[in-house]
C-alpha cells in the first residue's frame, strides 16, 4: 500500500487534503492512492444537502455540525456551493464558526468551485467524500447548490439527500419540482419564522407526495428548521438516521450503494475516454483544421475522430 | 439533398419540428439531413437569454418577439427552461399570447425540458437553433436557465447573451457572478419598477466591469425593462444589435462563431464517444458484473473498458 493511502486511513489531515488537491488536479497519483483506499470505503453515512442558492444551506451545515459532533460524531463536509461561506462566499458568522471548528480534528471540510469541467465536479465531490469516508469520518456531509443538474448529481453520490428551500423561493422551487421529486429523501423548509413559511410547507408536502408512498416506500418528511437560531436542527438529524435505518432494514442500502458505485464507473469511462479523445494529437488537430476551414461539418468531425480512435 | 432538408430550407414548419424531434431522439437520420443543411446555416443572429428562475425571463422573451418581428425579421425561439410557458409551465396571459403568435409563420417556437443526459441540452438547443436558421429564420432566441453549467452552455450557441434578474435576486446572482460576469454582453434588470431596482442595477453594474474595458473591448450595458408593462424592450433589441455589429466590425464574430463551432464539435465527439462505449456489449456487462461484486474498484473497471475500446 502507498505510504499516503497509510497516513488517510490513520486520519492524517494533511494527508487528506493533499490527495484531494492530486484528484481535483486528475493527477494519476492521486487515482492510485484512491484505488487502494477504496476497498477500505463505505462505512460513512453520506449525506447530501441541496436546494436554490440563498436558501441557508451553509448555516444549517453549520449547525448539523455541531449536532452531529454532540452526538460523538466525527464530520466531514464537502461544499460544492460557490456561495458556501466554506468556499468564501460568507456570512462572516458563519465563517468565523467554521473557523473554531477547525481546530477540531473531529470535523474536515473541504470546499470546491462549482465551476470547471461538466460534470467534473460530481466526480470530485464523490472523490473528496471517498477519502473522507477512508479517513474516518462516519458523516460526509456534500453540500450542492441544486440547479438544473446539480442537485440530481448529489443525489447519486450519498445515501441520503435533504432538499433545502426557504419561504418566497415558490419560483425557484416549482422550477425544479420534478427533479426535487425524484431525489428529496427529506424536505427542508428552512427560516422557518418567515412569512410565507406555511405555503412553502405546503408546496415542499406537495412536492414529497409526488414519490409513491406504497406499503414499504419511504415517504419524505417536511421538516421546518431556524439555522440561524438553531432551531429544528436535532429533528432534521433524526430524520435523516431514521432514512439511513429504513435503507438499511429493508435491504436498499445495498441497492444505492451499487447503483451510486455503477454511476460513478460510468461517470469515469465518460471522463476518461474524453480526456483521451481531445487530447492533443495529429489527428485531432487535422480534423479540427478541416473543421476550421469548412472543409467539413461539426458531425463528420466528430465521427472521423471516433471512426479512427474508437473502432467498433 | 434530402428531400426533408429541401422542406426545410423553404420553411415548412412541420418539416422543422420533425427534425427537431428526430435529433432530440438522437435519429440517426435526423442527424443526416442536419449535415446537409449545415453548410447553409450562419445566417441568424443567435441570442441567448439566460438568468435566475423567476427573472420573467419568458415574458420578456415573448415581448422581444413582438419588436423583433415589428423590426421585419422572423423569429425562432428555443425554450430550454423548464419552467418556461412556452414548455408547459406557463403564466396564463403569456400563454395565450404565444398560442396567438402559434399562427403567424414568421414564429417559430420550440421548447424543450432542461433534464436528460447531463450536456444534452445544450447539444439539442444548439441543434434546434442550427434547423430554424436553415429555415429562414433571421433571429434565434435561446432562452436557457441559468443555474450552474446552464448559462455557460448557452453562451457557448449564441453570438449575444443577454443575463436576466430582477428586484431581490441578490442571492442567488451573488451566487452566479463569476459565471454571469463571463458570458453576459447586456445585462438586463427585470420588473424595473419593482423595489430593490436599484440594488439590483448596481449589482449588474458591478458584474459587468468585471469584464475588461480595453479601449476597443465590448462593456456590457445594464438595461432596465418592465416586460409585462412592454417598457424598455426596444431599448434592448437595440443593445442586442449593437453589440452584433461590434462583433461584425472588429471581426469577433468570425472568431465567436469558429469557437463555438469548435465547442460544438467536441461536444459531439464526448456525446457519441459516450454513446458507444456506455451501450450494451458483452465487455461492459462483465465488467460491470466484476465491480458488482466487489471485485474490482470503479477506476480499474473504467480503465480495463477503455484499454480494450480505446487504444493508445
């Protein structure tokens, strides 16, 4: 075994966030020293936290935090948001509380930009949540703002996912109702104390109501919560290990855990054939100078590329 | 020349939805007919429109048809958010408004839902937007969500983005700058009339002298619109052309269009490559079976895949 994929297992945080900086670079290092950590992974309860930017997110982050290390929890955060306060984007509170928690070795957070390769960030915010899980963090929480496909990203790297809103995003939220739909395992209305908090309730109960609820089906709860107050924080934790135990007792934890490991294998042929395919190379310059000059369409490109690198 | 490319190429509306449909499907022969109707296209003036859900981005799009068509030129527009009442999730008045231009011929609407294969979208609206130019039509509004990679997509199809907000969006445009302040070539601040217009100019304001002004570089114009009340929406087609003749002037566009064109290409060839690698064959079962159980982790099993499709 790599010496560095020794000094992850022993919790080295140093060690952590420098294999995190190799795989978001796609250094081959780093993919080595994943590959021999992963057999040692699963044992985390993978969380993730999604909803419209604005909603709240980084403070109830926060707070679930301080919760989740209460109950003698070791914790790590992976922030995929831009406006995470993780990533600078801050509430100067939250970021000075994020601050003092950084000198407990109990908590590890990680931030990255939503920005970059798409797609990419799916793969590195699994990877970064796979090296926590190594280190031994027994809750990774992936904070996304969900947007377009965002949020159904997240949702294939956790066990868990809580959708997050607050009162007057109606707009935001019926936007994406389909896709919240499919992937909220609980429903977060949060700045609960707000005006038009009761019509979020309804709508976020209507959009929960959209996932079946036959004999076994689990059937999302709505949960209020005030971050900044600290409010309702408890119950959110309660229900998402009441949903990790319902995974677990009816033999679905092992189903979303293949499915989620089946879509990250294809995630990474994606990546790496693409990587391959538009590297440079004589033959993809030719074409792209053919391609330049008019010589050819975009599609015929595209299948001379693929005739000559990909053969049936 | 296929005979449905001929019906396209004189207008037939009936022949241009039945394309879009095909390539939306991924139809072979959809993709046929394109290639010949690519060498023909470049003549529209591409516009994208992009922002926040709830921006009114829709109602401003349909008032741009009026004045745009006012102006004499035919209009085809792409509806790529899902929340858009051209794609179902309608303000009545809007709604009835664009059923009444459904019988002008010199209207052409498509929308499309922003869900699917991650990046689809952005390859289908590109598409649709490639058969209403070759249709005849002299101005293509794509109007597109902006939420994460959306926006970015859009602008990479398009010769002008127009980024839209309105009153109290300081969140989540907060949240987009780095992204908006990129792409966008007008900024258009929404509901003008609505407290927070000023906040939120000068926020855009902020946003758009991101973008270098060197002495001949385009800066991004902010434009106030009430689109419900029809107010300032001549104002903005004429920014939209301003900033078109710009890019004509100073030999931009020349270069805009080979970039996108080259985007485009290797969009296809990730697209396609994705298609074949990831369809049934006995090598991807076994695999995929070998991770199933445990056998393999997702890295190799993406390598051993691409060792024996993708040689070096």
């Amino acid at each position: 075994m790599n010496p560095e994929a020794e000094k992850i297992l022993a919790g080295d945080p140093l060690a952590g966030a420098r294999l995190i900086s190799l795989l978001e670079d796609r250094d081959p290092l780093g993919i080595e020293i994943l590959k021999d950590l992963y057999p040692l992974t699963g044992k985390a309860f993978l969380i993730g936290i999604t909803g419209p930017a604005g909603a709240g997110k980084s403070t109830l982050v926060a707070r679930m935090i301080d919760h989740l290390r209460g109950r003698g929890l070791r914790v790590g955060v992976v922030a995929v948001d831009p406006s995470s306060p993780f990533s600078g984007g801050a509430l100067l509170g939250d970021r000075i509380r994020m601050q003092s928690r950084a000198t407990d070795r109990g908590v590890f957070i990680r931030s990255m930009g939503a920005r970059g390769r798409p797609g990419g960030v799916g793969r590195t915010a699994r990877e970064a949540a796979l090296v926590m899980d190594a280190m031994g963090y027994q809750a990774v929480v992936i904070e996304t703002v969900g947007a377009g496909q965002g949020e159904i990203e997240v949702s294939r790297c956790v066990h868990t996912t809580a959708v997050v809103a607050v009162p007057g995003m109606g707009d935001e939220v019926q936007a994406m109702k389909a896709g919240l739909s499919e992937i909220g395992d609980v429903f977060v209305v949060n700045k609960a104390d707000c005006p038009g908090a009761d019509e979020m309730v309804q709508l976020m109960e209507q959009i929960a109501r959209h996932r079946r609820c036959a004999p076994d089906a689990w059937c999302p709860p709505v949960i209020q919560t005030v971050a900044v107050q600290d409010r309702g924080i408890d119950g959110l934790i309660d229900r998402l290990f009441q949903h990790r135990l319902y995974l677990e007792s009816t033999g679905r934890l092992a189903a979303r855990r293949a499915c989620n490991q089946l879509h990250f294998f294809r995630q990474l042929v994606v990546d790496m054939a693409t990587t391959q395919l538009l590297q440079d190379s004589p033959e993809l310059a030719s074409i792209q100078k053919e391609l330049g000059h008019g010589g050819i369409d975009p599609y015929t490109a595209a299948e001379k590329l693929l005739k000559r690198r990909l053969p049936a």
